[in-house]
C-alpha cells in the first residue's frame, strides 16, 4: 500500500513511498524537498509560499519519475 512519508512537513504537498530516491526533486527545488539519505527517499521539507517556489513544485511533479509527489489541493 502506498502511504505518505512521514518526514514529510504537514500541508498541500508531500512525497509518497512510490519515491525512488532519485534526488531529482531537491534538486529542482532544494527550498521545498530534502533527501533522507539513511532511509533513501526525499520528503518535503518547507511548504511552498510563493508563485515562484509553487511552480517550482509543479515543475518538480511533472518530471518525478516515480509520480511519487503529491497534491492534496489544500492548504494553499
């Protein structure tokens, strides 16, 4: 079953267990998401806040290969 991960900051935005540990996420929006490297998956760190870092999140959506982040479409 997929689940959301934990580590995740609570709000709009989270990454699931389908992650891969890719790191392509933080590296697309090193503000938002950050790597666990101990248990190898990314989680976000810092809901966005602006237009600039919420594109920056949907930039992150659309290229995760696993399709492992997600929008809950609240809280924002």
């Amino acid at each position: 079953m997929v689940k959301k991960i934990p580590q995740n900051v609570e709000g709009r935005f989270y990454v699931d267990t389908h992650c891969i540990n890719c790191s392509l996420c933080p590296e697309i929006a090193p503000g938002i998401f950050a790597t666990n490297h101990d248990l190898g998956y990314e989680y976000v760190k810092k809901q966005p806040l602006d237009g600039t870092e919420l594109k920056l999140v949907a930039e992150a959506i659309s290229e995760c290969p696993a399709s492992a982040i997600k929008d809950n479409g609240k809280d924002i």
